[in-house]
C-alpha cells in the first residue's frame, strides 16, 4: 500500500502517519508540505490514495486539487481539512475528491473512512449528501453561484482581510482582486463587505 499525505504542518503529517502505520504497518507514507510537491510526488509515482489539506501555502486548495485529479485521475483522494463540512465539502467532492473529514475527526473513523475509499467507494455523510442535493436544487444558498476562487476571496473578504492583502497572499493584483469583489457582490447581491461577513458567518461558512 503506498499512501501520499499532504499538509503543511509537520506535526499533522506525523500524527497522520503514527495512526496509519499503526493499522497498516507494511504501508509506504510518503509526504508533502505544499500543493507544488503534491502534485509533483503524486504525477512521479503510483499511489493507493492521497490524502490531503484543501488550505496550504501557495496555490488555492480548490486548483490543486483539480490539477491532482488531471495528473493521476484514478487515485482516490480524501480531503482532511480544519474547515467545517459547509466550508468545503461540497465543492471538493464536485472537484473529484472521494471523502471530506475535519481534523478533529476520530482516529479510528480515519482509518475506516481510508478503507472505505480505498475499496473504490466515496465517503459521504448523510449531512455532506443533504448539502451536495441542495447545491443541484433551483433554491440552492446564493454563495453556491461562486465559482471557487470567488468563493476564496469572499471568505477572505469576510474574514477582514484588505484588497491588497488577499492580492499577496493569492498572487493576484489588487485589480483582479478589486473585480472579483464587484463580482461576488453582484453574485449575492449584496452592497457591502459587511453584507458578505454577516452572510458568511451565519451561514458557517468562515
């Protein structure tokens, strides 16, 4: 069995390799720290699975993880992220991905949701499947209409982050950012960025 972790806290990967190795002993875990050696270790080698932090330095979640699925479409990747289910869920299993768990998920539903997977199925809660039939619903929440990267800034937007800001740490000029924030206000249709936080904080969603 051979298992590609990926998360840029050196203290999650280690903890996610004791409690592999522990029910798969003869496992080979290898590791990345970022979505470029992700995807670099992923496209160089075959792998059983790969499980993986949607939020990493660099390149959005949501890109790498379709890129991923370019590169080695038929492993299976599991999403193991701090965001709650609202967050992300959805939109990484519309992107390829096969189970979404928070951190602070059980070890042992680790491990069972890593042998469900690799069994050729996806995991999904009941609660993740209730979302993903909304999301295909006339009534779906508004924020759906976002594409990914809309989506991103917004909760950025929301978390109180300056244009220039979310500019550096996306790679992206204030321009750019400046117009997705007309666009994501168009999208809601809301006037304000204090509209956006109210709306995303009720909603869960940072």
């Amino acid at each position: 069995m051979k298992i590609l972790i990926a998360d840029d806290h050196s203290v999650v990967r280690r903890g996610l390799v004791t409690i592999l190795k522990d029910e798969f002993p003869l496992a080979l875990i290898a590791e990345a720290t970022d979505g470029a050696e992700l995807l670099q270790k992923a496209s160089a080698d075959n792998w059983d699975i790969v499980i993986s932090d949607i939020s990493m330095p660099g390149r959005s979640g949501m890109e790498i993880l379709k890129e991923l699925k370019e590169v080695a479409p038929k492993v299976p990747v599991l999403i193991l992220s701090v965001h709650a289910p609202e967050q992300y869920a959805v939109r990484t299993i519309k992107a390829g991905a096969s189970g979404y768990l928070t951190k602070e998920s059980a070890p042992e539903l680790l491990v069972k949701v890593v042998q469900h997977i690799m069994g050729g199925r996806k995991y999904i809660t009941p609660e993740i499947a209730e979302m993903l039939a909304e999301s295909y619903n006339d009534d779906k929440p508004v924020h759906e209409n976002l594409s990914d990267r809309e989506f991103e800034v917004m909760k950025l937007i929301a978390s109180g982050k300056t244009v220039s800001e979310i500019g550096n740490m996306l790679s992206l000029s204030v321009n750019t950012i400046s117009t997705y924030r007309s666009r994501i206000l168009e999208k809601m249709r809301m006037a304000s960025n204090s509209e956006l936080t109210h709306y995303t904080i009720s909603n869960k969603l940072i």
